[in-house]
C-alpha cells in the first residue's frame, strides 16, 4: 500500500477555504437553476448577479480508492431567492449508505435531510457544532444567516455524489425560507414527487455494504 505524508490545514474561517486544499470548486447563481421555488425571482436575480458566487468548496483528496477520507471546507454566502435562503445542489452519495460529517466554523445554517422514503430532519448548525449525516439521507446545507456560513466536513473518499435524486423528485420535500420575525420557517415543496417502491430499492441498490 502507497504511503502517504501526513499534513495539516488551516481551516480559514474568514475566507471560508482550507489552506492547501488540492481541489476547489465553485458554484455560480447561474449554475443553481432550477433550484428555487420562485422562478421570478430567480430569473430577476440572473440579470444582476449570474456571476454571483454562491458558495466555493476546497477539498483534499489523498488518495481515490476506498478506506480514505475526503475533507474540506465548504462557504456559502448569504442571500435568498425570493423568500428562500441560499442552499447548496444537494445530493445523496453515490454509494449512499457512506456517511458524512460537518462542523460549523462560522455563521449559521441548517443541514436539511431527507430519507428516501420522505421523511424530513433539519440539524442547525453554527461555530463549534458537530452534524452528523447518517448512511442513506439526502442533504443539502442553507445558509440561514446574514453572513457567510463556513464549514469543514469530511466522508469517505469512495462515497461519491449523486445530484440527480432531488432533481427526480422535484426537489426536496421541504424548503426553508424566511419567516417574519428575521429568521427561518420549513414550508412544503409545491412541486414535490415522493418517491415510489422501485425508487427507493434503486437508492438501497446502492449501499455497499461489507462485513
Ligand atoms: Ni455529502
């Protein structure tokens, strides 16, 4: 087996990144389309900020094969389309019973989870607190704040992402968006399909389980 040199990273938590990280990648206002409930708003949106960041991730991968760990930094900027809160793609893993880890480093989010049958569970999250994704939940993060939610996570390096279950689904189940008091409500997601039994032995086909 290939050894590989230890390392540290600096989690910056001003500008959102980890130091040294081998990856970076980036996800535009004109990259989220079909994201948000308000189709308006969005589009309005696209005219003045299409080249808005949303939110960056920078990530180390040692090593692609499984039994390693990816981790990183994820940064999400503040905004809302419409009444809804920023949120990142969102995804299953693509081996989906691999887990995942996050720990808030700066502002303050939501970490919202969908099972594959439908039930919903949302985990706040802000500086010094620790999220855990179990194996099988869809999970996209949301910044409820008015600054930038910062992030370091960690899975394990053969999980994979798979985007396209919410996009099948229309969407996830709930959405967050502002309430009248400056902070956040869960309201259904008009355009929600739930997932049918062959749906959801697709999803469990995946898991990868060993003993
Ligand atoms: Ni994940």
């Amino acid at each position: 087996m290939e050894m590989v040199e230890p390392s540290s990273h600096r989690v910056d938590i001003e500008q959102g990144i980890l130091d040294g990280a081998s990856g970076r990648y980036i996800k535009k206002l004109k990259d989220l389309s079909g994201l948000y409930a308000d189709q308006e708003a969005y589009d309005s949106a696209l005219r003045s900020n299409a080249e808005s960041v949303v939110y960056e991730v920078t990530d180390q991968r040692p090593v692609a094969h499984s039994g390693d760990l990816i981790f990183g930094v994820t940064c999400m900027q503040p905004g809302k389309i419409g009444d809804e809160f920023y949120m990142t793609r969102g995804h299953i893993h693509a081996r989906s019973n691999r887990p995942e880890t996050y720990y808030g480093e700066n502002g303050t989010g939501l970490m919202l989870l969908e099972s594959p049958a439908g039930e919903i569970r949302i985990v706040e999250i802000s500086p010094r607190i620790m999220c855990y994704v179990p194996p099988l939940w869809i999970h996209r993060s949301i910044n409820v704040g008015d600054k930038p939610l910062v992030m370091s996570f960690c899975y394990p390096s053969d999980a994979g992402q798979d985007y396209e279950v919410i996009q099948r689904s229309g969407g996830m189940r709930s959405r967050i968006v502002s309430n009248d008091k400056g902070g956040w409500k869960e309201v259904d997601n008009k355009s929600y399909k739930p997932r049918g039994d062959s749906d959801i032995a697709a999803i469990l086909a995946t898991a990868d389980t060993h003993s």
